[in-house]
C-alpha cells in the first residue's frame, strides 16, 4: 500500500477561490494519493497576517505548490514529483 501525501490548503469561510480550489482537489484523477487538510486562516492570528487575502494557498509534503488558483493537471503533476523526491 503506498502511503498517502498530505496536502494543506490555507483558506476562509466565503473564499469563492478556495470553494473552486476544494472542488478540483476533490475530484483530480490523483485524488487517492493524498488527504487533503483545510485550514481555515480565520482561526488563527498569525495565519490571518500570514495569508491575508492570499488565499487559497495550497502545500504539497510541506511545499508551497499553488496560490489562488490550482491546474489540476498540474497539481498531480507536482504531486507524483514530490513523491518521488520523498522515496
């Protein structure tokens, strides 16, 4: 069984970007190669400074890899790269 990657997406409630960008992660074809954690800025100060209104921003195995918009071709793309750098 291989083992999953863990994406993070940095986001806010009423975020249109982050609502597309939840979307697409949901349905790429590489969907079954990571768990997908959402962090919600609002809860935290520091993020909230951090982020701002540049949102989403999405991490792959603790690399930033996408911000505001996600290709999902490409998201898996960076995906199976950061895999395989991971081996």
């Amino acid at each position: 069984m291989r083992e999953r990657v863990r994406v993070i997406m940095y986001s806010r409630p009423g975020c249109h970007l982050c609502e597309e960008a939840e979307r697409i992660l949901a349905t790429v074809e590489c969907a079954d190669l990571f768990d997908l954690e959402i962090i919600n800025i609002e809860q935290d100060e520091e993020l909230r400074r951090q982020y701002g209104e540049q949102i989403p921003v999405i991490f792959i195995a603790g690399v930033k890899a996408f911000k505001y918009r996600v290709d999902p071709r490409e998201f898996c793309r960076k995906l199976r790269r950061l895999m395989a750098q991971a081996r």
